[in-house]
C-alpha cells in the first residue's frame, strides 16, 4: 500500500531523476533516462511521467529546446538533503539530533576519524538552537535562515 508523502518529500525515483540533474544541469528526458542507474533501464515514457510530476511540483523547471524539452533542477541538492534529514529526523528519533549522532555512533558508522572531525566541528560551531527556544516574536522559520 501506498502512503501519501508530504508534499516537499520526494520519492526514491524522484530522488534519482533530481541526482542526475544535480550532475548534468539542464536535461531531456532521453539524457535523464541514459543516466539513471539500474536495471532493468526505465521506460523513456516513465521518465517523462516523473519529469513532469516533479515539474508539477515545481521542484524542476523545463524549457522547449528544438523539439524536446530540457529540465533543469529548481530544488538544490543541499534543500532536498536539509528536507530529507529533518524528515528523518522527527519520523525516527522524535527530533532529536543528539539520538540520531547517538546511534551512528552506536551502530559504528562513525570511525574515530569521523568522530574527532565531528567534534571538531561542535566545538567550534554556534550552538543551535534547542526547538520551540526561539527567541520571542519570530518564528521557528527565522532562526533557520533561508530553508
């Protein structure tokens, strides 16, 4: 059965289609379809259909080049990643960052490396902000910039 996502998540192919335009910049669906990993290859037309549906959603834009239209990515790679962590995030561990660096570390797929380096990093970057200790007056969309 299928469940309904919100309406910024995407889906698993939705997700691949954006990679390959991530790489590429601007696109046709034949290029997008010669790109896409995996077997069995996708059918040109199904391509076409997620193409559109991600224009529909606005996460592409497309422009008529000669006969085909060329799609290129409105969503930037870093907004979906931002979207999927934070999905992540509140779905599996009830919102809370400090769970999810927990069980990376807990299920070793941080090496000691990756461990000092993440220190390193919290150290010497701004605390955040704990959710719902915004300041008074703005919102929890101001204290995020430009998500």
């Amino acid at each position: 059965m299928g469940r309904k996502r919100k309406t910024g998540q995407l889906t698993p192919l939705e997700l691949e289609i954006m990679k390959v335009l991530w790489d590429t910049g601007p696109a046709t669906v034949q290029t997008v379809q010669e790109r896409l990993a995996g077997e069995p290859r996708l059918a040109y037309t199904t391509v076409q259909t997620m193409l559109n549906v991600l224009h529909r959603k606005g996460k592409v834009k497309r422009a008529l080049k000669s006969r085909a239209y060329e799609y290129e990515p409105v969503l930037s790679r870093e907004k979906a990643t931002s979207a999927a962590v934070r999905d992540i995030l509140n779905r599996l561990f009830g919102g809370s960052a400090e769970s999810l660096v927990m069980s990376l570390v807990e299920s070793r797929h941080l090496t000691r490396e990756k461990l000092a380096r993440l220190s390193r990093l919290v150290e010497t970057s701004q605390a955040p902000r704990e959710p719902g200790k915004d300041e008074p007056g703005k919102g929890r969309e101001a204290s995020h910039g430009n998500d």
